[in-house]
C-alpha cells in the first residue's frame, strides 16, 4: 500500500472527505484585549498561587517596603539581583547581612516581566541567576505595569530586545515528585517564592 492509499483509508476511517481542505481549530481564547493592570495582576496572583506562589498586592511603594519588611522577618541574610527596582528599597537597612547566594537565607530579586495567563516570571540573565535559584526563599518585587497577558506579548517582548545569554521562566517555587510520586518543594531551587505586586505604578 502507498501513502496516499493509507491515509485516504486513514481519512475514510475518520469519516472526513479526503478532498475537503484541512482547517486548523480556532485558537484559544487570549488575554490580549485585558488592557487594565489591576485585572492582568489579579489574574497573574490567582494563576501563580494555584501552584503553590504567594502574591501579595499591595497599592503603593510605601506599602511594598513593609510587605517586604514582613516577609523578612526571621532572616538573617540575603542576597540581591541587580535590577532596578531593588534601588527603592535600600536593602541593607533591613539588618540583614549580604552573603553569597549559596549562603543567603533570602534571594531579593525584580523580574523582567509576568504572565498573568500562566502566573510565570520572567527573568534576564543579565541580572544575574544565582539570587534566582540558590535561596530556599525568594522574594520578587514587581510592578503591576511588567505584567503581560499572555505568553504571546511576552515573546513579542523579547523579539524586540538585546537578548541576554539566557532568559528563565519561574512559576511558583521549584517542585519536583520523582521519589515515590511524593511532591517536595524546594528540590531544584526555591522552596518558597513571595511575589510583591506593586499596583499603582
């Protein structure tokens, strides 16, 4: 039997005519008209914490710092990534000690962008990984503005910037169930992330 002899029984099986020309289903529904920010973080929080992240949504700057404050309560240590909106915080004057990430008990980081249809994070490698990746515990901070719709905006994003040597795509903390099917957090990476949604921004 020749190809087109198997896939027109292939296609008579199906109960589609074999001359009829292919159509493609229609693409999901997207995010894309969702134009206010408050709605795109509400949807990142809820996407995000259904695997397991924290968001916490907070009006302005002022209210951030104490989110932040509160969330470093019992820490001892940490470690920074380089973006900008870590500037508006003045880390150091939160009593902790700056170690290597390896060593840090918080990694305090921004992102590049989220995506509120998967609650992912987006960061550059540009600002550095290990602060990403090494901490059990990761605090973002995020203004409401970097949140996209969808993961087709985010690549339009990237199509249209300096690409770094890598770009990470974080949801939630690390999570890994390859020993007896039992979920463990914190296996690959960090075992707990907080995200700080700044809305007025």
């Amino acid at each position: 039997m020749n190809r087109a002899d198997f896939l027109a029984r292939v296609q008579s099986a199906t109960g589609r005519n074999p001359k009829a020309p292919i159509t493609r289903p229609p693409a999901p529904p997207s995010l894309n008209p969702i134009q206010d920010a408050r709605v795109l973080a509400q949807r990142f929080k809820l996407e995000n914490e259904r695997v397991l992240g924290q968001v916490h949504l907070v009006e302005s700057l002022e209210d951030a710092r104490e989110g932040l404050k509160t969330l470093l309560i019992g820490k001892t240590s940490y470690v920074s990534s380089s973006h900008e909106i870590l500037k508006e915080f003045a880390l150091e004057k939160n009593g902790l000690t700056l170690l290597e990430p390896k060593d840090a008990d918080v990694g305090i980081t921004g992102a590049n962008f989220a995506v509120a249809a998967t609650g992912s994070l987006a960061f550059s490698s540009s600002h550095g990984r290990l602060a990403t990746l090494l901490p059990f515990h990761h605090i973002i901070l995020l203004k409401a503005s970097q949140i996209l719709p969808d993961i087709e905006d985010l690549y339009a994003k990237l199509g249209s910037l300096e690409l770094p040597s890598a770009w990470g795509m974080h949801t939630g903390p690390s999570k890994s169930a390859d020993i007896e099917q039992t979920m463990a957090l914190g296996v690959h990476g960090p075992g707990r992330v907080d995200v700080i949604v700044i809305l007025d921004s």
